[in-house]
C-alpha cells in the first residue's frame, strides 16, 4: 500500500508541474524569466518515408543545442511521452500546432485537440498552443470562405484557454492578418506569421503596430538553397551561399528588432525529400503558395529548405543560424 501511495506521489509530482507563459511589456515570460523563442521548424521525415518519425531526434537534438535553438515548432501534435520527456530534458521547449482535418488525430473539425491539450497540457516541454498554418492562402477548404476559418479559430482559441490558462493561443498566419481577421479572432493572444518578403522581413513590424498591440512570432521565415535560375550574384542550381546570406540578413533584422517581435523560427531544420516526387531523392521544384518572396530567385524548392541536409550535414547556413542564436541573449 505504500508502495503505490509513493507511486502516487510520484505520478503527480510529474504531471502537476505546469509552464506559466504570459506576456509582460510584449516580452514573453516563462515561470516569470525573458524568453525569446530562438526557434527552428521541425518536421523529421526519413529517406523514402512520407510521414514523421522520431528516430534521428537525439542526433538532432545535439545540432539543435549547437546552433543555440532552444524552441521548436511542430505541424501536428506529439502524442509520444517519450519524445517529450527528452526534448524537456535537452531544455528545448515546443510550439504544438492543431491542424483543422487531420483525420480526427487531435485535429479542429472532429473536436479532438481537446483531448490533446488535456492529456499534455502540465508538460513542460510545452510552449504554445498554435492553431493552423497559414491557412489564409487556402479558402477552398473552409467551403471557399475564409472567414469560417477565423470563426472557427476563435471558438478553439476560448476552449483551450479555459482548459489550460498557463500557456498562449497563437495562429500561424500567412503573412500579415487584416484588421478584420483580428476583429473575427480577438481571442487569439499572439499571432504566428509566416513571413518571406525577400530578406527584408522588418518591413512587417509597422505595418503589425499600425493594427495591433498584440505580440507577434515569425512562424516561419528564411531561404532555401536552391537557385532555379542565375542571378548576377547567384549561380543557378544548388547555393547554399544564396541561403547563407539570405538568412544572415533575415536573422539580423529579426534579432536587432527583439523589442518588436518575441521569436523567430527558420525553415527548416532538415532538407524534406518527401515533398515534391520520389521520397528516396531530392527533387527540385514543389508547390508552395505565394513564394514569390523566397529569395533569391522567387522559387520555393520545397525539399532544400534545411539547415542540415538529409544525412544531417550541416549546411553553410548552419553556422550562420548558430552565429545569430548563441550570440544572442534577451534582455
């Protein structure tokens, strides 16, 4: 009877522990200390594979604290104790994001991210909880209005912070939202933007003040490194200096500007071969909307986005990534 009075104890020292994150002075805080999210997009998937798998994380996770990240966002919920426990144990926290049809898997439309949310919600590998990703570029799956998206978003943005008032609600928003996006969706407490606007992703902070008082994140921004065409500084083909020097200066503007945006995520952490045709090589090409800002040529290729290629080489932009975050501390 002890013995499983004590594995009480246990149990809920464990899984009462929970994040206080608020927004004090449009800094976030956790547990009352700065963080400033010094992020990476992170979607793992293996040579030939389609789907994400967690086998290579303890390797990634060393590259990861190289290059001084120390958040990560994810596109679909991590139902794994496990992975959790060893992302909390290395000191890298997680942006959750709920998709809006996921085939029921923690998803919005069948209403199971509340199940998620409860199950996970004293984890302290947990940052945010993040609802969509830019699904403004795609009306045609909210019955060609937008609109219903946004509503929906605000009802999901309610339930979870009745359910779990530690952490914030955020949305990963193509680009920057209208004033009437915010009026629809007021409930939502920092918004996610995923930004390519060249290298030049500042020009987003007076148009954001201009609407908002809110904190806003970059959901995702950087370069990849493949040039579709020669430019008089590029050559055509694979670059990884085209992507080197694009996220220098993107990263730049970001950090230099920490007063105005509380975090910022590179796309991505590894080369995704899964995206665009066969899964057991990289191909160039893909399909992403309005990517007509990837710099330098205009062009996502969607599967050279990492800044360490599929083999978990590092890339040139490796350095520049970990130049920026480990030489970086909030105030």
């Amino acid at each position: 009877m002890k013995n499983i009075y004590a594995l009480g104890l246990i149990f809920f020292s464990i899984y009462s522990i929970s994040l206080e994150v608020k927004i004090q002075d449009n800094t976030m805080t956790v547990d009352g200390n700065p963080y400033y999210m010094k992020g990476i997009c992170y979607h793992p998937v293996k040579i030939g594979k389609t789907k994400r798998s967690f086998e290579t994380l303890s390797e990634d996770l060393i590259l990861m604290k190289e290059a001084g990240i120390n958040t990560i966002r994810v596109y679909e919920p991590i139902d794994d104790i496990a992975v959790l426990d060893k992302l909390s144990k290395e000191g890298i926290k997680v942006v959750i994001s709920f998709g809006y049809n996921q085939k029921g898997r923690f998803d919005i439309v069948s209403g199971t991210f509340i199940d998620y949310v409860r199950k996970y919600k004293n984890h302290e590998a947990i940052l945010m909880w993040e609802l969509g990703n830019e699904y403004n570029y795609n009306p045609q799956w909210f019955s060609g209005d937008i609109n219903n998206w946004y509503k929906a978003m605000e009802v999901v943005s309610q339930m979870i912070q009745i359910e779990d008032p530690y952490r914030l609600v955020s949305s990963a928003h193509g680009d920057l939202p209208s004033i009437d996006v915010l009026s629809i969706a007021p409930s939502i407490q920092v918004w996610g933007m995923n930004v390519y606007r060249w290298d030049q992703p500042e020009s987003i902070f007076e148009e954001w003040k201009a609407i908002s008082n809110k904190p806003m994140y970059f959901a995702e921004l950087g370069a990849d490194s493949y040039m579709t065409k020669s430019t008089e500084k590029y050559t055509e083909g694979e670059n990884q200096f085209a992507q080197a020097n694009a996220n220098k200066i993107i990263l730049d503007q970001v950090l230099s500007n920490s007063d105005k945006n509380i975090g910022s995520f590179i796309f991505q952490f590894t080369d995704g071969l899964w995206k665009a045709g066969n899964p057991k090589k990289q191909d160039i090409g893909g399909s992403a909307p309005n990517s007509d800002g990837t710099p330098y040529d205009g062009t996502a290729n969607e599967e050279y986005w990492g800044i360490v290629d599929i083999n978990r080489n590092k890339k040139i932009t490796f350095d520049v990534v970990k130049d920026a975050y480990v030489n970086f501390d909030i105030e």
